[in-house]
C-alpha cells in the first residue's frame, strides 16, 4: 500500500454543533466546496453580542466570495432578555451560543467568543472595560487574530458613544487595539510558544443604517452584496435571513431580502480598499510558495467534476491531497487538507458515526458504543483500524459498496472523569468575566467532545484519519433521529424543587423537597443540608438507597427561621449527598428549545433562603404571561395562587374574582391576547381591581392604549443596580402598605434597577421614584401608579423578573405593596 502519511480530518463533514446528525452532502454541496477549495481569503467579524453580526455581509464572504469567515463575539448575551422562555444569566448565554452556532452552520462561517461576560446594558465604554479588564479580553482578541489570521478584520460599531450601547463601543476599541498588539512580538509574548504574530491586511468598519441613525454616506467604500447562488439554491439575503432567525432568544426572525444591498465600509486601520474588501491580499494558491501547481490540480478537478458521478472525482482529489501535504506546515495547509478528505469521502458517499443509546454515562460507569461506517461508491474503501480510549484494534475490513459495518465496543468513563461543564463555567465568576483555566480553551465555543473515535480508513493506497465524537442517537416520535453530546454526570445529583425559599415571620417553617438521582448503580448515602445560623433544620442526614441507574428519591427537609428576625436577610443553603465518602454537591438541569441541541448542565446544589419581613394581601392573582419568567414560581413561594390568563373570552366577572392582576414581562410586545383583553382589564380596575403592568420594550405593541391614561415607553434605563434611589413620594401608600418600605429595600438588587422606563406619563399618574446612573440625567419613570375608579394602576419597569428569583428582599416587599388594593391614605 502506497501511504502519504495518516492525515487529521477535522469535523467538516459535520455541522457546526456536534450536537446534530452527520451531514450528507449533495453533489451541488460537493460542487460547491471543490470551488471553494481554490479560494485563500479570510475575514474576521467583530462586534459585542450574540445577534450583533451583519449575517448578510457574513452570508456574502462565506458562501459569495468563499473566503473563510467567522464572527468574533465578545460576550454570549448573557445579560439579555429572554423571549422564549424563563432562562437568564448563564443559562440564557448557553442558548445563544447554540443560536449563534445554529447560525453559523446556516450562512457557513466559524464562531468565537472571548471570556466577557454580558453584565447587562452599559452606558459607556469605561464603564464596560472595567467590568471586562480591559488587558484580559484585548488579550482574547489578540490570542484569536494570531490563531485564526484573518486578512482583513470589519468591526459591526464605532470606536464611540454612536455605538449606542457601551459593549459595542468597547468591542471597537479593542478590535483597534488588537489589530496593532497582534503584530507585536512585545505583547502578550506567553502566547507565542503556541502561535505567532499576525498582521491583518486591514481593518474596517461596516457602518450601519438602522433604527434611528445612519452611519452610511455615498463616499465611504461600499460592496453589493446581493445576489443569487445557484449551486445553493438561495440567494445570499435568503441565506442571512434564515442565520438571523436563528436569534429565536431575541424574537429576531426575518423576512429574506432578495434584491440588491449595499454594504458600507471606512477604514481604520490600513489601505483603504478601492474595488474589493481584499485588495492587495492574494487569495488563490498562488499566495502559498509551491502553491500555483495546486491552483491548476484544484482548476482541473473543478472542470472535470460530473455531477452525476462524484465518485470520479476521487482520484484526483487523492493526488491533491498529496501535493498539498508536501508543502510548509501553516495554517492554510491544514485547513485545505482538512476539505479536500471532506471532499473525498463526500464524493465516495462515505458515512461514519461513533454512538451510544445512553444520554448521560456516570463517572467510573461503563458504557456500550456503537461504530458504524458505510462506503456509497464503487471505489474500493478499506477500515484498516479504530481507537477510542486507549483501545486500538486493528480491523483491516474492506467495506463493500452499500454494505454497513457495525462494532460494538465498551468504553469505560475513569471514576475521576470530568462532568460535562461548559469550559468558561467551570469557575466562579464575578461581573464582567468568565475565568477560564486552560488559555488554549479561550476562543471555543463549545468543550471539545468528551471522547473521539478514530477510525483509519484507506483508499486507493491513501490513509486518512476521520475522528467522530460520541454521540447520543435517539429515535424521537415525532422529530425522528436526533443526536445529541454525550454527558458525563456524576454518580449522584441533587436537585431543590425551589431556587429560592422565602420564610417570613407569619409562616416561619417550610418543607424543602430534595430530589436524589443515581446514573450509576447501588448509591447509598446520606442527604445534608447546610444552613446559615438564622435558619434551623429540623432533621438532617436523610439516609437513601438507590439499587439503579436512573433511580431517583425524595428527601424532605423541614426548614425553620429562627426567632428574632428584625430585617429580611437572603443567604445560600449547600446541599449534597455522601456516598461512600465522597461527597456530591451538583443538581441536574437540562434546557431544551426545539431549535438547537438540549443543553445539560450540573449547577451547584444550592438554595436562597429568604428571610422575610413582610405582610401580604389578597391572595389571588391572575397572571398574563410575557416573554417567560419567574414571577408567578416567586409569588407562590409567599403563598399566592397565581392563575394563568389565557382567553380573552373570560367573563368579567371571572376576573372580578382575582385580588390583582399582573402582565408578564414584554407581554404588550408579544401576547396578541391581550389587544382583546385590554379593555376587559381596565374594567376590571376601575370595578376596584390592581393591574400590575411589568415593563415592555418601545414599539410594536398589541395595543397603544396600556393605561387608563396616557404615557409613553421610552428607551431609558438605569444599568447601575446599586444606583441610588430617591423617593418622589414619601407618604404614598405603595411605600406604606401593607409594608413600610424603607431605603434599605433597594439594597442588593442585582445587574440593573429596570428598563424601558416611562415617559410623558399623564398628570393622573404619581412618578414614586427618581433613578439615574453615574453622569446621567435622573429619570423619574420607572414606577407610575393611579387610582382609576375603584381601582388602582401600575406600571413598573423595575426589573423584578430578575429580582425575585434572586431572593432579593426589599424587591418582594415592594412588589408585594404594589399589589395591594388602593388605601385612603393613596395620594
């Protein structure tokens, strides 16, 4: 056998998310990418947040012009809201990381990320590199330019307050910098034992036109990047359009555009461009010494290539693979080599998966894997071989045209084997930044696969090396084959049915149910919780036994506040289980969207244990849900009955029957039952109800009549959650009843005090609060309230749907007096 060496293959032949099946390309996807194999351009896009990137311009380079592209994302949108359900934080960061990578696998370009964290809005530049440190993520950007080295680098936003929002600003300033400090051997010199210095040809940026301000003007450099791709079947503003809905989190789908679009660009840095992006930058072979002899090869395969024969295409792309292995190691070497196998085995129709029927393995379990390869061709393939784990076994099995093979091999997961945790929360972080271990992770955007199979196949005399993740392969009813990561869990979790227990002086005890869940057989232990000294817990220890994989068992923990409480305290509960010494302190938690890979997780068993003082009123609540949150699951926790809203066809005298009424989050924005309901609701108010309006975002509202009275939504926000906060009017009953309030109330408030604050309210309504952030105007229009007949109106966009999951006390008291019916002292 004639061997040209064991060459890597990396995952091309699969999705962007390994979390999907192995992709099948068609022989318009095989034409496609032989074109694109005589193609050396790169581009690097760069802006703040998920959603950010101009998936037009990204659609254009990729799948238009053929450059490799990739989009650097600074943060992972942590901080956003959440359209599609109740997941904030870090949670809602893990969705649109898999939203960008379902975007990414859609206008086909790569994905980064640094380890900023979205802190939620900012007002300023400064404010955002103090959060970020600023050395820290310019060295991310550095350490991704000299991985990636791009030829040109474009920006999303301005090095200034046109950015709008301060991450945007700051992503421009350290794309500035970077451009520059990755060029110089000086800087960050600890990462040049793994990659070199780069210097980009050019830095841009891609001004904008949209909402209100337009950056564009007729003598900046501008591109048409419209236009019709026939081996695809979409045009590229098809192709952005279906990237951009991607952003389901963010309600961001979009209509294709199909004509013309121009696209504008200003230099920052470098030769400004005259008639193409790329200009001075070489992008075919010949830009590579030795290179201009694979040009023509690439040339005459592309002329060759039938498209109802792929299969003959092989031979030659055999030979390429050789010619290409001869030249000096560098990046575009192993990056062609890594297309041209992909091109090879599509063009022998070649399938190959490594899978498991068990979702989750246990740390020190065992479990079976499934290798399955097949060769669609004529062309002789042989599996000389495959590993996994430390096993090699040499097979030396031709593999006939149509004929699947199958192995079943054992893979044992080691007992100190690493539990699936997304690199970048594997620390504890504080605002502004993840902590992230290993520096060669920084860039990913995902954990590598836990276990890779390789398999050595040979064809015609050639060896390559294909690597396939194990996956999950399931049968879903109704979606059909599904694949998903392999999880590694540990043997036992823990899991509260409540986040946050709320324990007041009126209900000073509750019963906390604890779940155990085995993924390994025979777990005997204990069940301990730990407690803050203002708690007692009335037995502890609870012993179970759990015989089986997949068992699971309740624990019930009676929970007491001790006496003497004088003000609200909110403070964590540790629970973990004891098995054989060990001790296990995570839960389990899956999030499942039906558009991207279900996410597991194993978070911290932990607990917030509310200390309350505080009195309610009326009990029943009914709610009309919003974009999803947490508020009813809080509400309930002080022994409210929340019930559900959810025909406009209830009678008014049903909703007579609740003591208040409360819209969920952006409901206004998203909740078409409430145009119908609107006016039922504010009959109810003025009958001697409470509506309790939650904030909304400025424009596209189901009705333009929220209120009884006039005010307006405006884009004013206080970021600074600890901002100081000054009461309009003292002596109103929302600061009195049933609860005093007092300033100590808007203590520990986490990420912002609210958005989307009011506006031009009318003279009926009383402002009870002035806000601001550090350099801004004061605003006095996150909280309105009026009396309307018998009834009283409020409108607030304090952010309680991020409060009261947290536990944060003074924000239950003043949600709990907000809800309260009107009193005679109101004014």
């Amino acid at each position: 056998m004639r061997k040209v060496g064991i060459l890597s293959l990396l995952l091309i032949l699969y999705t962007v998310s390994i979390a999907q099946r192995p992709r099948r390309w068609s022989a318009s996807d095989i034409k496609f990418h032989l074109e694109k194999l005589g193609v050396l351009g790169r581009v690097l896009y760069l802006a703040a947040h998920p959603d950010d990137e101009n998936t037009m311009l990204i659609s254009f380079l990729s799948k238009g012009k053929m450059y490799e592209t990739a989009y650097l994302s600074c943060t992972r949108g942590d901080g956003g809201q959440n359209l599609i359900g109740s997941e904030q934080g870090s949670e809602l960061g893990l969705i649109r990381t898999e939203e960008l990578l379902g975007a990414r696998a859609i206008d086909g370009g790569k994905q980064f990320f640094t380890t900023a964290n979205d802190f939620g809005f900012s007002k300023s530049a400064t404010e955002t590199l103090k959060f970020w440190r600023h050395d820290s993520t310019l060295a991310n950007i550095v350490w991704i330019i000299r991985n990636y080295q791009p030829d040109i680098i474009v920006t999303r936003f301005p090095e200034d307050a046109r950015a709008g929002h301060g991450h945007h600003w700051t992503s421009a300033l350290l794309a500035h910098e970077a451009f520059k400090a990755a060029a110089d051997p000086n800087r960050f010199k600890e990462q040049l034992q793994f990659v070199q210095t780069w210097q980009a040809k050019r830095l841009l940026w891609n001004t904008f036109s949209f909402g209100h301000r337009n950056t564009t003007s007729p003598d900046q450099f501008h591109i048409e990047t419209g236009g019709y791709n026939p081996l695809l079947g979409r045009s590229y503003g098809e192709i952005a359009a279906a990237s951009r809905s991607m952003h389901k989190s963010q309600g961001f789908g979009a209509a294709p555009y199909m004509g013309e679009r121009l696209e504008y660009f200003k230099t920052i840095e470098g030769e400004a461009p005259e008639s193409s992006l790329m200009d001075g930058i070489t992008t075919d072979w010949s830009r590579i010494k030795g290179g201009a002899a694979i040009g023509e090869q690439i040339s005459e395969i592309n002329r060759s290539f039938q498209i109802n024969n792929p299969a003959a295409s092989v031979k030659s792309l055999l030979a390429l693979l050789k010619s290409i292995q001869e030249l000096p190691d560098g990046r575009w070497k192993s990056e062609k080599l890594s297309e041209t196998q992909a091109l090879i085995l599509a063009c022998l129709g070649f399938f190959a998966d490594a899978t498991t029927s068990e979702a989750v393995a246990a740390e020190g379990a065992e479990i079976s894997v499934q290798i399955r390869a097949l060769n669609r061709s004529d062309i002789p393939v042989e599996l000389i071989s495959y590993q996994l784990a430390g096993l090699d076994k040499s097979i030396h099995q031709a593999l006939s045209k149509g004929k699947d093979y199958n192995a079943k091999l054992v893979l044992s997961i080691p007992s100190d084997a690493p539990i699936t945790e997304p690199y970048w929360l594997k620390e504890a972080h504080p605002i502004g930044y993840y902590n992230v271990d290993d520096p060669k992770l920084v860039g990913r955007p995902l954990n590598p696969p836990p276990y890779i199979a390789r398999l050595r196949l040979n064809v015609e005399g050639t060896a390559l090396d294909l690597r396939l993740p194990i996956q999950y392969r399931h049968t879903d009813e109704v979606k059909g084959e599904l694949y998903q990561p392999l999880v590694i869990a540990p043997a036992v979790t823990i899991n509260m049915n409540d986040p946050v227990v709320l324990l007041s002086r009126d209900a000073p005890a509750k019963m906390i149910r604890v779940e155990v869940k085995a993924f390994k057989d025979h777990q005997q232990g204990t069940l301990h919780i730990h407690v803050p000294d203002q708690f007692e817990v009335v037995q502890n220890d609870l012993p179970f036994n759990l015989d089986k994989a997949g068992d699971s068992w309740m624990g019930v923990f009676e929970l007491r506040l001790k006496p003497g409480l004088v003000n609200s305290i909110s403070l964590n509960a540790k629970i973990s289980a004891i098995v054989d010494g060990k001790t296990y302190d995570r839960g389990i938690k899956v999030i499942e969207h039906s558009h991207i890979p279900a996410i597991t997780l194993f978070p911290k068993a932990t607990t917030r244990l509310v200390g309350l003082d505080i009195k309610t009123t009326g009990k029943n609540i009914g709610y009309v849900a919003g974009a999803g949150d947490l508020v009813p699951a809080s509400l309930r926790q002080l022994g409210y009955q929340v019930t559900p809203i959810t025909s406009a066809s209830i009678s008014q005298k049903a909703l007579s029957g609740f003591d208040a009424i409360i819209t969920g989050i952006r409901a206004y924005n998203i909740n078409p039952l409430l145009h119908p309901l609107q006016s039922k609701l504010l009959n109810y108010v003025k009958d001697g109800g409470v509506l309790l309006v939650q904030y909304n975002k400025n424009g596209h509202m189901v009705t333009d009549h929220m209120g009884p009275y006039p005010f307006n939504v405006s884009g004013d926000r206080v970021t600074q959650e600890d901002a100081p906060v000054k009461w309009l009017l003292p002596d109103h009953a929302a600061l009195h009843y049933p609860n005093t309030l007092q300033p100590a109330d808007f203590d520990g408030w986490i990420q912002e005090r609210g958005l989307y604050f009011t506006s031009d309210a009318d003279p009926h309504y009383s402002r009870l609060f002035e806000m601001h952030d550090s350099g801004s105007q004061p605003l006095d229009g996150s909280t309105i309230v009026c009396n309307y007949g018998k009834g009283k109106y409020v409108y607030s966009s304090l952010d309680f749907f991020r409060e009261l999951p947290a536990g944060v006390p003074g924000a239950f008291r003043l949600f709990v007096n907000l809800l309260a019916k009107p009193a005679d002292s109101t004014k």
